[in-house]
C-alpha cells in the first residue's frame, strides 16, 4: 500500500476488528462475551473480576448489577469466531 492510499471497505474488514467485538473492560478482543441486563458486552472474566472487587454496578450505565444479570453472548461469540 502506497501513503495516502485509502484501504477498501473489504480491506479494512480485513485487518480492523469491530469495535463491538472489544470489551469495554479490557479493550482487547472478546474470547467469552457476556450481555448484561442492559445490553452491555464484556468480557466474563473482566465483569467477574470487576463484581468480585466489589463493585455492584455496571461499569457503562452505572445501574445496579448482579451475576444473575449477565448471560452468556453466544451470537457475539460466534461473530468473533468466525471474523
């Protein structure tokens, strides 16, 4: 690629994650995503360890959550998978 040279839309799917395959958390790519109950994505371990350390809310809309509150993301996980 030449400097200036713009990438393609395919180019950029290519070599660009989607933002919404990153945890807000962690910032890096998602392995094992979980939806909150406000439909907020993160990574099971980073939400885990955030409520584990005490906090009892979410760390995007700041509203009260629990464990029970998040469940496994299987159409996401599968989006990261096959990307």
């Amino acid at each position: 690629m030449k400097p200036g040279q713009l990438l393609s839309e395919t180019e950029i799917s290519e070599t660009e994650e989607p933002h919404e395959f990153i945890c807000s958390l962690t910032m890096k790519i998602m392995r094992d995503p979980v939806v909150s109950r406000y439909g907020q994505n993160f990574e099971r371990e980073a939400i885990f360890n955030w409520l584990a350390r005490g906090n009892d809310s979410c760390p995007m809309t700041r509203n009260p959550l629990r464990l029970s509150d998040l469940i496994t993301n299987h159409q996401l996980r599968a989006r990261i998978r096959r990307w």
